[in-house]
C-alpha cells in the first residue's frame, strides 16, 4: 500500500509539471512579439547618433520576453500549486513530519451522528503508533466549529492488543475545510498486528474553552479545618513533592475540609469553580471542585506568581466526593510558600471547560503495508 501511496504523489507531480510545460509550449510569436519591449531600431540609432552595440536589437529583446513570458508562466503557476496541496501535507509537515510517508487513502472515514472522522495518517512499529484524525461537519449539521476534544475515548486495537498509554494533542482546526485534526500517540500492550487495525473513538465534546482569571488571595483561611482523603491521583516536581511532603501519606492526603468554608449544597455537577483557599503551616492550599465528568471535561490550571515569577515547585492532588448523593471530583493545589512571599504573590486561574459531547463510536478498520 505504502509503495502505491508514493507511485500516486509521482504521478500527480508529473502531471503539475506536464501542466507547466503545456503552459510554456503555448508561447507562440504573437504573444512574444506582445511581451517585447520596442527598442530602437538600427535606423532610429543611426539618426540618433546611437552606435549599433549600444542599442537592442530584435531579436536580443524577443529573446528577452520569451524569457520574461516564461518566468510569467512559473509566478503565475507556483500560486496555483500551492493552492492544490491537501491541507492534510501541510499539516503533516508543521506538527508531524515522521509520518510523510504514512498518508492514508481518503476512503478511511467513519460517518455518524452528523459528523466525520477520518484517519489521515497512521505509523505503526511494533508497540508504538501515531496516527493524524480529522473531524468534520456533514452537509446540514454544525457541530465542529472550532477546537475540540476527545475525551480521551480514543483507541487502537488489533489482533490481541489495545491501546495501554495514549496522547492526544490538538493541532487545529481549518475554517476553508471545516476539519478539526488531533495528532495522536499510542503505546499498545504487545506489538501491533498490522494485518487488520481498528481505530475508535467513542466521544466528542464538541465546545472547548479556555477562560483566565485572576483569583483572589486577600481571604485566605489561615486556621483552617482539614482533613484526610483517599486520593486518585497527585501531580507535581521532585521538588514539590519534597516541600509539601508532610501533606501526604501513601493514597491519603490532607486538605481543606471544604464543608466548614461553603455551602456543599451549592455545588453544581455541571461547573468548574474555587471552592477553598487556606493557608496552613506554610502551604498555601487552593481546592477545586470540577463537577462531574460523565459528560464533560473540566479542569483548573493555577499559576501562582511571586514578584513576577511563576512558582515552580507546587504540587497537587485529586480525589472524589460523594455531595447530595453525586460523586464530584475535587483537586487541590498546594506551594510551600512564607508569609512574606504570599503577601506578594498573584494567582492566576485558567478555567478548561469541554462539554457538548456527541455519542459517534465512530470506528475505522485497516490494513497497514
């Protein structure tokens, strides 16, 4: 497959050159003698006292617009053919040049729910794959207009393998094609059969915003009451995880025990919101709630600022609750900072909001040579 995807782009380079040629075959002696520029003839030069080798002769200024037509062809055709390559080359180029090589037939596309995806590009070796996917909107449907999300509902299958560690970056989105592309990279739990490969995803959450605002640290618990929780998860630095140690003991970490600052009944399933900042035997805690995910993403990025200078070494953790009978998952950001540099410090909150799923499973299968 792969030698007859390299024979085709041959062929279609052959064919823009046939074109350019054609295009220059087609000078004929009107539309040169039209592109001349008039010189003096020999009798003009005479008359005006202009020596012979001084002045162009004919046949010296049809050669110079034979020239100058030809060149007028190749300014003409360049823009043309750069309006020719797929977009789908271009995008390769710019995010992932490794799979030139691996640009699929346009027939592998998946078609539900008023939406495509197509699989654009793929390379598989042994364990490790990456693929280029496309989402697109249907004739009378409008649902990709911009970024969008995976949801992490992607996956790469074939004969006795799955996908075991997966990355999903957004590349961008084309307006003139309405096509969304992700670049994604897979790790399977054995080797990858090449034979018959099954690429799903199973949703799309088709709105995706990212919202900054500043949060602020002029009410601050500073006797805070805390608690233990079983965590799911914790993120953070060598150097992080070194300062705020004493917050955590295997899977149970302490935090702020959120029921003693606000209301828990006004916690909304569907909203992304601060729900606590304490500031505890030199920690600064910043607690969270996202809601719930069962048919969104949502997440908040800090960045904690100190003179100017973003603070490196925090850490965080997250974990769920169960509020008013629904299970919401909480994270909480700790910087071991001193009193002196919190009075200095400036946070910063970016707000990551997916939702608007669509249900697709949409599903591809092929074969890789």
């Amino acid at each position: 497959m792969m030698k007859d995807r390299v024979r085709i782009k041959s062929e279609k380079k052959l064919k823009r050159e046939m074109k350019l040629l054609e295009a220059i075959g087609l000078l004929d002696d009107a539309m040169i003698e039209d592109a001349m520029i008039e010189g003096p003839t020999i009798e003009d030069t005479r008359t005006a006292g202009v020596t012979i080798e001084n002045a162009m002769t004919k046949g010296a200024a049809r050669l110079v617009a034979a020239v100058a037509a030809i060149a007028a062809c190749f300014i003409i055709a360049i823009p043309v053919f750069a309006r020719e390559i797929p977009t789908i080359y271009r995008i390769i180029d710019r995010y992932a040049p490794t799979l030139a090589d691996y640009i699929m037939p346009d027939e592998l596309m998946d078609e539900k729910e008023g939406v495509r995806m197509q699989v654009e590009a793929v390379r598989i070796e042994g364990e490790d794959a990456s693929l280029v996917v496309s989402f697109s909107d249907l004739p009378g449907y409008d649902r990709i207009s911009g970024k969008v999300d995976l949801y992490d509902s992607y996956n790469l299958s074939s004969f006795g393998t799955d996908t075991s560690i997966g990355g999903c970056s957004f590349l961008e989105y084309n307006e003139q094609e309405d096509k969304a592309y992700f670049l994604i990279d897979i790790m399977g739990d054995g080797k990858y059969e090449k034979e018959k490969i099954q690429f799903t995803v199973r949703t799309l959450l088709t709105r995706v915003s990212a919202l900054e605002q500043d949060i602020p640290l002029t009410e601050i618990s500073n006797d805070p009451v805390l608690k233990e929780v079983e965590i799911s998860g914790s993120g953070g630095g060598v150097r992080g995880r070194e300062l705020c140690s004493k917050l955590i003991n295997g899977r149970l970490a302490t935090v702020i025990a959120i029921s003693e600052l606000i209301d828990m009944d006004g916690l909304d399933r569907d909203d992304l919101s601060v729900t606590g900042i304490a500031y505890a035997d030199g920690i600064l805690h910043v607690q969270s709630c996202r809601g719930s995910e069962e048919d969104a993403e949502r997440h908040l990025q800090l960045k904690l600022f100190l003179d100017g200078q973003e603070y490196e070494d925090g850490m965080g953790v997250c974990w769920r609750e169960v509020v008013n009978g629904e299970e919401l998952i909480f994270d909480e950001e700790w910087y071991a900072v001193s009193p002196e540099e919190l009075a200095k410090s400036h946070l910063l909150g970016i707000f990551h909001i997916a939702d608007s799923p669509v249900q697709g499973d949409w599903k591809v299968i092929t074969r890789i040579e």
